[in-house]
C-alpha cells in the first residue's frame, strides 16, 4: 500500500500552508505548461489519480468535461476535496493507487499531478490505466524530476563561478528515498528518466511529449523565487496516448 503521508497532522497541516495549496491551480507555476498538453475538455470523462484538493477535477469540469472522478488515498484531502463542490457529475473515491480498480475503457483523460513518484509499482499502475482509456485516450501527467528526487543529503553549495550545486547521490539506484519534507520519513520511489519512459512504453502507451519544467523569463519576472528551479529540473510533465 503506499504510504499515506498526507492523512498524517503535522504533514497535512503544513502542506496546506503551501502556495500549491493556497492558490489552486495558480500556485503551481508549472500549470500553464501541463495544461498545454491536455485536449480540449468538452465531453471527456476524466480521471484524476491523486486528486488532492480536487482543483484540477474542477477545472476540468468547468473547462466542459462531461464527468470527472478524483481518486486518492488521502481522507484529509477528500474530505477538502468534497466541501468545495456539489457538482453531480463531480465525484471523488478514495482509494490506494498501487490498487486502483478502474472499469475498462471508461475514461478519455487520465491526468495526475505529483503523485506517480510515490508509487512503488508505477507499472502496474500504467497498465491498469492503459485498460481504463478509450482507444486515443489520453495520459498526462507531472511527476517530481530523478534528478531532482536523487539527492538524499539536504542544501547545495556554490561552485567557483558562484552557481548553486545541487547533490546528486546514486542516480542509478532506483528504489525507495526517504526525505524529511514537512514531516519527516516521506517515502518517494526513485527511478531514473530511461525506467520512468519505458514503464509508459511497457504499458503500451506512446509519449507525445516530454518537458522537463524550468520557469520561463515571464515567470521570473513575476516570481523571482523561481530562480533555483533553473539550477536543476525539478518536475517533468508528460503526455502520452492510448
């Protein structure tokens, strides 16, 4: 089962304090470029794997989507998810995503966000997904970069041209990390770019497009906070097809 580190307090509490969690959609400054890969809302139905908060399930509802069902292990975050929305063709389940158990064929849009890096059998989880799109269906999703999950010792140092250096340790040792983000003893599963592409190939899915995100001039110039993210990818945003 995977670890459901957002029912914990103290975690759940300090993510909501987040800007991710504050701002909705608008406090991931990654959004603008994963809502780029999505096809036209109108008509879907749309699965959200790790739905958190729901903001996306109702972003895609409002966007046109004939139905959308947001799925997380999470009750803290459901229970968020439900008090802000009494849409009918809006619903949300909880469930374990390493054991998800979707109807074949029953979704045109599989999308998740920050999610598949906490699961250890992310192809099982693939295959699974695979079977629940139509023929041409869709999977679009953002996961935390392998070059940003590597490191397992906190900071970074300045090198002699006073660039930061982000610690890179054992790229090639794929399997679980345990960091200390807001709470500590998160689990994450590490696995490198080439694992993470030939799950979805595995899977039976083509990928259409790979970004590995870094801000923009425009999102410096709004949000100068961004600065590091230029340093090392911290998210890659994939789109691939059924």
């Amino acid at each position: 089962m995977t670890q459901n580190i957002y029912d914990d307090p103290a975690f759940f509490e300090n993510y909501s304090q987040l800007g991710r969690s504050q701002q909705r959609l608008a406090g991931a400054p990654e959004w603008p470029a994963l809502r780029a890969l999505l096809p036209p809302m109108h008509g879907l139905r749309v699965v959200d794997l790790g739905c958190g908060y729901g903001w996306f399930c109702r972003w895609a509802r409002e966007a046109g989507a004939a139905s959308v069902l947001g799925v997380d292990v999470s009750e803290k975050m459901l229970e968020r998810a439900r008090a802000g929305s009494s849409d009918a063709a809006l619903t949300y389940a909880r469930a374990d995503l390493e054991q998800l158990d979707l109807s074949p064929a029953a979704f045109d849009l599989a999308y998740s966000s920050l999610a598949f890096h906490y699961i250890e059998n992310l192809r099982g989880l693939l295959d699974h997904v695979h079977r629940a799109l139509v023929p041409g269906g869709r999977l679009v999703f953002s996961i935390e970069h392998p070059i940003f999950m590597a490191p397992q010792q906190p900071g970074w140092s300045i090198d002699a041209n006073g660039r930061k250096q982000w610690p890179i340790d054992s790229y090639q040792l794929e399997g679980p990390r345990v960091s200390n983000w807001l709470a500590e003893g998160v689990v994450k599963q590490h696995r490198t770019i080439g694992t993470l592409l030939n799950h979805l190939i595995g899977a039976g899915f083509t990928i259409a497009h790979v970004d590995e995100w870094g801000p923009t001039e425009a999102d410096l110039a709004a949000r100068p906070e961004l600065a590091e993210e230029r340093e090392r990818p911290m998210i890659m945003l994939v789109s691939a097809t059924r």
